[in-house]
C-alpha cells in the first residue's frame, strides 16, 4: 500500500468516527435525501449537516446530485475500502435503537413540508 492509499483509508476511517455521520449513513441507507431531510431527522442545524455530509462525500461515502432546486444525497458506489468499512459501520447502526428511531422520523418528513428556515413543519 502506498502512502497516499494509506492516508486516503486514514481520512475514511476518520469520516466514520463521528456518531452523527454514521446516523447520517443510516439514514441515507432507506433512500436518498436532501440536506433539509436530514436535518429535520437528526435535530441539528443545516451548516452542522452539511459538514458532515461534505466530509463523507470526500472521503468517498456519499455523493451528491442536483435535482431542481434541491442536492440529494445518497450513498456512493463506493470502492472495496469504502464498502468494506460502511458495512461493518452500517450493520451497527442500522441495530441501534436511537439509529431505528432517527428512521422512522422519516416516514414523517416531506421535504417539500420544511420551512425556509429548515425547521420540519408538523
């Protein structure tokens, strides 16, 4: 292995060391969604998602795609390392209960339903 793929494996295992990007993950795992979504689901304000959601796009977990006005988040047709490592991640995440609960938040969230300011609307 050559130091740049060693850094570049470094700097994905750092991506997945944070319990809001894995429950980012988790989410992204029932279908791709927009910045908004996420942030209704999770409870934190949009610029805190959106750095978590750029720091597992570099890393090569996540991509993104415009879609009118919105960019929808999925996960990446990832690399061995990639998918390696989501698996292990993910089948943890997807057991948690607090992980489950942040899933079936979605059900409720319509992204068309979300205030200018990112707040879910009831």
């Amino acid at each position: 292995m050559n130091t740049a793929s060693l850094k570049f494996t470094v700097k994905k295992i750092k991506a997945l060391a944070d319990p809001t990007r894995i429950k980012l993950l988790a989410l992204l795992t029932i279908k791709p969604l927009c910045v908004c979504e996420l942030t209704c689901a999770v409870g934190l304000a949009q610029p805190t998602v959106s750095r978590h959601l750029n720091q597992l796009e570099e890393a090569g977990f996540v991509s993104r795609k415009r879609q009118g006005t919105w960019i929808i988040y999925s996960l990446a047709s990832a690399d061995a390392t990639c998918r390696g490592l989501l698996d292990i991640v993910l089948e943890q995440a997807l057991a948690d209960i607090e992980c489950q609960q942040l899933i079936k938040r979605l059900d409720n969230i319509d992204r068309h339903n979300i205030s200018g300011d990112g707040k879910c609307r009831k």
